[in-house]
C-alpha cells in the first residue's frame, strides 16, 4: 500500500459548485465569497465571519485590527506552525514563546503567567491537532491581564468546548481551509467574531482597504436621481492587504461545509480504531489525550523514543508519516526569541504524525496499525 498522510476529500458536487461560479463569469471576489461567511457563522454560532485566503492572513489582520503600539509583544506557544509566530513579527510586534504542557501540546499555564510582562498586549492559543487549549483559563487571565485573544483554529472545525465552538471564545477566532485541513477550499481561511466594530475593520483590511460601503461624503448633497452614477466609488481609509477570499474556493466551501460533520465523523472513527489497536504496546503511546467522542482533530499522531527508526520502518511499508512540528525557537529565524522552553524542546524528538483524513479505509487502518504493532514487537 501507499497511503497519504493527508487528503482531501472532494467529489462531483464541489465541480458542480465552481461550474456555477464560471457559469456566472464571476470568479473573484463576490456573493458566493458572501453566502459562505453567512454559513460560516451560522455553523460556528457567531455574528460574523469573513473569509480570507488563508489562516496566516487571517492571524495577520486579527492583530493588525487591534491597533497594537510597534514594540509590544504577543505570546504563543513554543510549538505550532510559523504563521501562529508571523503574526506578530509581521505587524511590527515581538512574539513571546511560551512553553507546551507535556500532555496536550497547548500552552502551558505556568509559563504563560512567567513570561507575562507589561509589555504583552495578546495570546494567540493554539487548539494543537484540534485538542482544546485551556481556553478558559487563558481567558481568565488575559481578562485580568487586559489582553486580547485570538485562537489559533487552523486544526479544528467545528469542535464543541463546553457549549460553544472553538474560535468563538476569545476576541478572533482563525480557521484554516488548506488542503490539508478538516475541510478544504483548496487554500483559504475564515475569521469569525461577536465584535461587530472589529469585523467592519476587517473587511476592507483583507481587500486593500476597499470599502464600497463608505458614507460617499461628497455625494451627501447630490439630488437623489445623480447618486446611482457613483456604483463605482470606493474609499480607502487604512492599510488593507489582497487577502481575499474569491468566488471559485467559497464554491468549494459551501459544499465542503455541508460534508463537514460527516467528514468530522469518520475522523473520529479512524482515531478510536487508531487508539484501540496501539493499547497496550510498549513502545509507542499516544501523541495526545485524545476524545474523537467530544473533539474535532485534524492530525493524530503518536509518541515513540525510536522515532526515527518508526519513520524509516512505516516508509518502508508504504506509509506516510510527518513531524508536527519541532520548536519554533529552534528555527534560524526565530532564534532571536528564544527565552527557553525545555518542555517543548524535550518532547518534540519523539513525535510522529500518522495518516488521517476522512478517505482512509478500514483496510488501510488497520494496515497501519499491524504496521505500528509489528514495529513495537521489533524496536
């Protein structure tokens, strides 16, 4: 066998939904881009979203809309992907890396509450693999800390904590739509708030600033019958980026977004035959606490001391395996930041990412875990 690490599943609908958009002659920006934020916040339960071309923009904006002073810093944790860490440097901010729990890969309490100085004005949790940070707790502190939040969803959609969605308990929730996700718009991104003044920001920040809803403040005194001349005004009153999402990946989306629980679902399935074949073995455990009965988890994984040796025997069986990820502040760019997490740094070595994705088959599963199981007897 070959199996993928990830894929995406699309299928005639998602073709029958972008022959739409080409049937219209419109495929930028548009009312396709429009109904799938309406959907957005109709599934995740909140007052509005806006789709963008990634999560790495969305993060970007969410601090951007903020208005931070240039030298604050933002704390994220030692362990995610290079965007979570970007959005701060790329608004003239300082990232605080913050030290992992052992178990869960998020963030760590205590070292948050360390590193805390006067200068941090933001958290940006991560929800690790679609594991819960503990969000609460964190919003607890930056509360009394007066911080924002802005959670980090590129690796869950649609997961229910305590009641309500991942990415709707801080100030700016960021999902991701890359290939490789929940679920796909080929590349893209959504952000989602309660904040109707901060979302206003947003929208034109994510089209070069555009915004075609302006007060057209020297029209005011116009006679009524000359106004319907100026469809084509804009004004542009901020620092706005091309991140906009366009028509072709919102088609993909809206029926992306309908397939998504079942998609959700036979997740959730392959982790519990993932976690029930691997019990017991001596030399591989599990990379997180995971509950497929209560979260949404884009990537599953394990933990082996011998992780090298895994990844050489399961390419040799065919599989796909990956590392997510090692310690931002060991990168070379990051370097500068590092102000030592020991944690992250201990545990990392021993990751490994194994294939999930709603496509795999039972036979293809349980392949992996003889494979897994037969490795364990042989390291």
């Amino acid at each position: 066998m070959n199996i993928r690490l990830f894929k995406p599943s699309l299928g005639e609908e998602e073709l029958q939904s972008i022959k739409g958009s080409f049937d219209r002659s419109w495929v930028g920006l548009g009312e396709k881009v429009k109904q799938f934020e309406t959907e957005w916040s109709k599934f995740v339960g909140c007052k509005s979203s806006v789709g963008l071309n990634s999560a790495t923009a969305a993060l970007q904006i969410a601090v951007q809309a903020f208005g931070f002073t240039p030298g604050k810093k933002i704390m994220v944790p030692s362990i995610t992907f290079a965007a979570t860490a970007f959005a701060p440097i790329y608004n003239g901010l300082e990232p605080v890396f913050v030290d992992v729990d052992e178990d869960t890969v998020s963030m760590s309490l205590e070292d948050m509450e360390r590193k805390y100085t006067k200068d941090v004005v933001a958290i940006i949790p991560v929800h690790y693999a679609g594991h819960p940070a503990k969000i609460e707790e964190i919003l607890a502190f930056a509360k009394a800390k007066n911080l924002k939040v802005i959670e980090d969803c590129a690796h869950t959609a649609g997961a229910n904590y305590h009641g309500k969605i991942l990415g709707t308990w801080g100030d700016i929730g960021c999902y991701s739509f890359e290939e490789k996700k929940c679920m796909t718009t080929g590349d893209g991104g959504m952000m989602c708030s309660d904040d109707a003044e901060l979302m206003e920001y947003i929208k034109p920040a994510r089209w070069l600033g555009i915004n075609k809803e302006a007060s057209m403040y020297y029209t005011q005194d116009m006679p009524d019958e000359r106004k319907p001349a100026y469809h084509w005004h804009y004004e542009i009153s901020l620092l706005g980026y091309k991140y906009n999402m366009n028509d072709l990946a919102a088609s993909i989306g809206l029926e992306q977004l309908k397939k998504l629980p079942a998609m959700n679902k036979r997740r959730s399935e392959v982790i519990r035959t993932y976690m029930e074949g691997i019990k017991g073995l001596k030399q591989i455990g599990l990379l997180l606490p995971f509950e497929p009965e209560q979260y949404v988890y884009q990537m599953f994984g394990v933990r082996c001391e011998k992780r090298d040796d895994l990844i050489l025997f399961l390419k040799s069986r065919g599989i796909s395996t990956g590392v997510h990820y090692f310690p931002l502040q060991m990168h070379p760019y990051f370097k500068k930041w590092d102000n030592g997490c020991p944690v992250s740094e201990k545990i990392w070595t021993g990751f490994i990412t194994l294939p999930l994705h709603s496509s795999l088959t039972n036979e293809e599963v349980n392949y992996i875990i003889e494979a897994l199981q037969e490795a364990d007897a042989k390291l």
